[in-house]
C-alpha cells in the first residue's frame, strides 16, 4: 500500500546543498535498493571512544550483616538460647 506523501524537495535539495550533503528520495523498491548502494559507497568514519566505568563495591554491607550475625551468635552462647548438653 503506497500513501501520497507531499513534501518540499527543492527546499531539501538546498538544505542537503547548504549543509554539504545529498538528498535521496525513493519513490519505489528498486529506487530505495539504488539508494542505499549509494549511500554505502559514501566514506565511513571510525570513531574512537573512550569509555569509563564506575563500580560500587556492595560487598560492605553483607560483611557487616555477617559480622552481626555472628557476634549474635556469640552473645546468645551463654544466654537462655545456648545449647543443652
């Protein structure tokens, strides 16, 4: 199903032409087919980049649990919930 698209393609031309680039508009497959072998012709660019990664150490906290639980299990020992012989 094709739609009747209305647009401005002078004024497109002269912004590609402006902005140093092309204007492409296909009107059908073979047309959007030619087009990007076009487009894949152009100069590609590599691009460096430098990434970075922050890491939070969450190992503190079930440390600190651990810890907790076992200065519990030391204090309870010799409490009312220390084991029968």
């Amino acid at each position: 199903m094709q739609a009747e698209v209305s647009i401005d393609e002078a004024l497109l031309r002269r912004i590609a032409d402006r902005s140093h680039g092309q204007y492409f508009r296909a009107t059908d497959h073979a047309g959007l087919v030619k087009i990007y072998e076009e487009i894949d012709k152009l100069e590609r660019t590599s691009l460096e980049e430098d990434r970075f990664t922050e890491y939070r150490q969450l190992y503190g906290r079930f440390a600190a649990a651990a810890m907790a639980l076992v200065l519990a299990a030391f204090a309870l020992r010799g409490s009312v919930l220390r084991r029968l012989p």
